[in-house]
C-alpha cells in the first residue's frame, strides 16, 4: 500500500500541473496532508463519495499519462546513471589525484543535475 501511495505521489509531483484545480487541491489534502475523505467532504461542501470520485479520477489520470509518456521511469533511470557516474568520477579522481579539481567540477556538476532531478 506504501509503494502505491509513493508511487502516486511520485506521479502527482511530475503529473499534477496536468490536472484540474480540483483534483490537485483533494489529491495534496488526500496524499500530502494525510486528511480523511470526510475531513476533505467537509471543507470542500462535497459528499464524501464525491471526493473519493475526484481522488481516483486523478489518480488514474496520473497513471495514464506515465503509461503515455514514462517520464516518472525515465527521471529514475537517470537518477541512476548519474549515481553511476558520479561514483566512476570518485574512483577516477582517487586514482589520479593530480586531475582532481575537473574530477571535482564533474561531481559538482552530476551532483547538481541529481539533485534537480529529486525536486
């Protein structure tokens, strides 16, 4: 249930400009602010089976647009490579301490890029 959750709000980060104001306001109360759907019904005016509606309609929008255009497994394999990369940058600059300041630029640089990809 945990790996769902994650996962959903994975896609909500990449995804949730893409949905409407409604559906980001009750999924961030519901997913974000841990809120019940009664707590959610009774500050929006809604039923509660309406906001559980709107919650699963945004949710399943989310999953289609990442069938459509992968982007949340794309961001991952990137992750990855750059880990990769800045631990072969590590390994090469212990080994040729004489280069260490562009073996440093280059981990700046790769560190940078990982850590705008995790925003």
């Amino acid at each position: 249930m945990f790996e769902k959750n994650l996962r959903l709000v994975v896609l909500f980060d990449i995804y949730g400009a893409l949905l409407t104001e409604d559906q980001r306001n009750m999924f961030g109360l519901y997913y974000n602010e841990d809120l019940s759907l009664a707590e959610i019904a009774q500050s929006t005016g809604l039923s509660r089976q309406g906001v559980r509606y709107a919650i699963k309609h945004a949710e399943e929008v989310l999953v289609s647009y990442e069938e459509k255009l992968g982007l949340s497994k794309k961001l991952a394999a990137i992750s990855e490579n750059l880990e990769t990369a800045a631990g072969i940058a590590n390994a090469l600059k212990e080994r040729y301490t004489n280069e260490s300041s562009e073996f440093d630029r280059l981990l700046s640089y790769i560190t940078c890029a990982g850590r705008l990809i995790k925003e």
